[in-house]
C-alpha cells in the first residue's frame, strides 16, 4: 500500500512538472505585420518600396512576421479586399502607404477593431475629408516641403548655374509640396548663395500618374533637350523613367541630373558600375516611420488616435548622409542650412509662394 502510495505520489510530480516545462517553452507567437501596396509595384524605388523595407527591417531586427499584398486596383473596394485578406491571414498590425488607403482604412479601423493600421500621408476618412483616427489607428505625415527646399538648395550649390526641372506624378499635397519646397530652395541659394538657377514654369510637370514609366522618359527626354541640367522627380515609377533616360544620356557623355525622393536613390542611377546620375535625394523617413510604429506596438506604446508628423526638427526628412555627387563644401553649407530649419531660424512654407522667413 505504502509502495502504489509512492508511486502515485512520483507520477503526479512527473506530471506537474512537465506541465510546467510545457508551460515555459511554449513559444510566443510574433507580431505579424502586413502591407497593402499603392499604385505601382513593391520594388518601385520610391514609397512603397522605402515602406516596405522599414517593414523588413522590423522582420529582421524585432522578429516580427512579414507579408505584402498588391491588390489588382487601386479602388477603394481593391484595398478593403486585400486589408480583410491579411487580416483573415492573422495580420492585424496593417501598414499602408498613400492617400488613396484614406476612405479604406477608416472603414478598416472599425470593421477590424482588434488590428492596428498605420496609415502613411494620410487621414481615415468617410469620403468628406474630415479626419477620423481611431484609437487602433496611426496617421503620419510628413514635411515634404522642407524636403524638396533642403534637396533644392543642395542642387542648385552643387550646379550654380542653368536650368532645373520638376516632374511630379500626380497632383496631391504630398507632391505639390515636394515642388514648393525645391522651388524655395533654389531661390533661396539664389539669393543667399549668389547661385543662378532658373526653373521655367513650362519644366514644371504633373505626369498624372504614379506608374507610367514611359511618359518619366519621355518628358525627361523633352526637358534635357530643352537644356535642363537637373530634373527633381516627385513621381514614383513616372521618375524611374526619367531616371532611366538620365542613365541612357550619361552613358553617351552628356550631362542629365535627377534629384531622387522619398529614399536614397541613388543606387538606382548607377552606371558604367560606379557612377550614378542622382545628385541627391529628398528623402522622407517612410521606413523608419513603418519600423518605428511596429516596434511602438511591440513596447506596448502604439500612438493609437494619433496624427504624427515627421519633419526636420526631428529629422523626419533630409538628404542622404552620404551624397557621392556633392562636394563636401556643399555638404557642409546644407547641413548649416537644415540646423537653421530645425531652430526655426528659416520656414519654408507648405503652399506655393516664398519662404515665410
């Protein structure tokens, strides 16, 4: 008796403890985040591209799940598509790109309370433009403007004197702001840095589109016979075209600058294996946005209901650190340049005009 005791009395240890050796080693499932694209493909240089790599580097630094989905439109209905696939797949932290999500996500954010959407260059909204975050959402934006002026200025010290161009994909705030801002900054070098660029209004184009590479080439070809010496492209695919075409004249020895947005472009302009026609770019921190918001949600600490903008006070937006295609005196005078940006010192202004200060 005493014996079947012990024995009864060892099995239920045995089992206990391997309940709790099952307890501890269970693993924690990771964060899975997906992304729904925008007009144009997930390689396209530009914005979708610069999210999705922050997204990777979330994959590779914090652990988290990967997933992107290109949906077949650009409707409203393609993007709820897509977003209800990942969310069916268990991703429920979302991250999109573009204006376009607006309209999608704010239906999203409800349908979908238990996921997190953060939504880039834009507000949740019903189809009447009044913003409406929700709790589970983040908007963030950021200060093209003072992008395109720090690229502009960059630029034009680096050239001094000719012709620039602009080619922006279609007309949204987001783009016109990138155009303002360069404008300011080549009248501003102009006038502070005894530089001489023209930019004519006939060189300022709106292609329409975000992913007609063709057309990039084609009014890049028509500015660079015109005698523009810079083109800046605000235009996702429509500015690899004009990327390309700067690449094909390079080639022939002629002279053909782009100035690059969102990322650092400049891996995409190389030719003859070393050399790269993108003299600088105006970057928008797009992936350090998306990594940044993903590990939020894994401290414990996602801004839900919040709009965040990203700008040069706290180095949001910029030029690449390095810039191959700049002199190191220009350098130097730009990074003065962004200090007085941060300080407040110089404002450049988001609508089109002058500096305000």
């Amino acid at each position: 008796m005493k014996i079947r005791t012990i024995l009864f009395a060892l099995l239920v240890v045995a089992i206990a403890f391997t309940g709790c050796a099952k307890t501890e080693k269970a693993p924690v499932a990771a964060l899975k985040v997906g992304m729904v694209t925008d007009a144009g493909t997930i390689d396209d240089k530009s914005f979708n591209q610069g999210t999705w790599e922050g997204i990777l580097r979330a994959g590779t630094e914090l652990g988290v799940e990967t997933k992107y989905l290109k949906p077949t439109g650009t409707t409203e209905a393609d993007y709820i598509k897509e977003i209800g696939n990942l969310y069916d797949a268990g991703f429920k932290f979302i991250v999109t790109p573009g204006f376009k999500f607006e309209t999608s996500i704010f239906q999203a954010q409800t349908k979908y309370a238990d996921a997190k959407f953060v939504l880039i260059d834009g507000n949740p909204h019903s189809g009447d433009y009044t913003p409406v975050v929700g709790a589970n959402t983040v908007s963030i934006f950021f200060a093209e403007h003072e992008a395109g002026f720090v690229a502009g200025y960059a630029a034009a010290l680096q050239i001094q004197a000719g012709e620039f161009g602009f080619i922006g994909g279609m007309e949204i705030p987001a783009v016109q702001k990138f155009n303002w801002g360069f404008q300011q900054g080549v009248a501003y070098a102009n006038a502070n840095a005894g530089t001489k660029i023209v930019l004519k209004a006939e060189n300022v184009v709106y292609q329409g589109s975000f992913s007609d590479v063709a057309a990039g080439q084609q009014i890049a070809a028509s500015m660079f016979d015109k005698g523009v010496t810079a083109i800046f492209c605000a235009a996702g695919g429509v500015g690899v075209g004009a990327i390309n075409e700067a690449k094909s004249r390079a080639v022939a020895g002629k002279t053909a600058w782009i100035i690059g947005v969102d990322v650092d472009q400049y891996p995409e302009g190389i030719y003859d294996g070393t050399k790269s026609i993108i003299l600088t770019s105006a970057m928008k921190g797009i992936g350090t946005a998306a990594f940044d918001m993903i590990k939020a949600e894994l401290d414990g600490k996602f801004p839900g209901g919040q709009t965040l903008v990203f700008n040069a006070k706290n180095n949001g937006i910029g030029i690449p650190a390095a810039n191959p295609n700049l002199s190191a005196d220009v350098q130097a005078k730009v990074q003065a340049v962004f200090a007085l940006l941060q300080s407040g010192a110089v404002v450049v202004a988001d609508v089109q005009g002058t500096l305000i200060k």
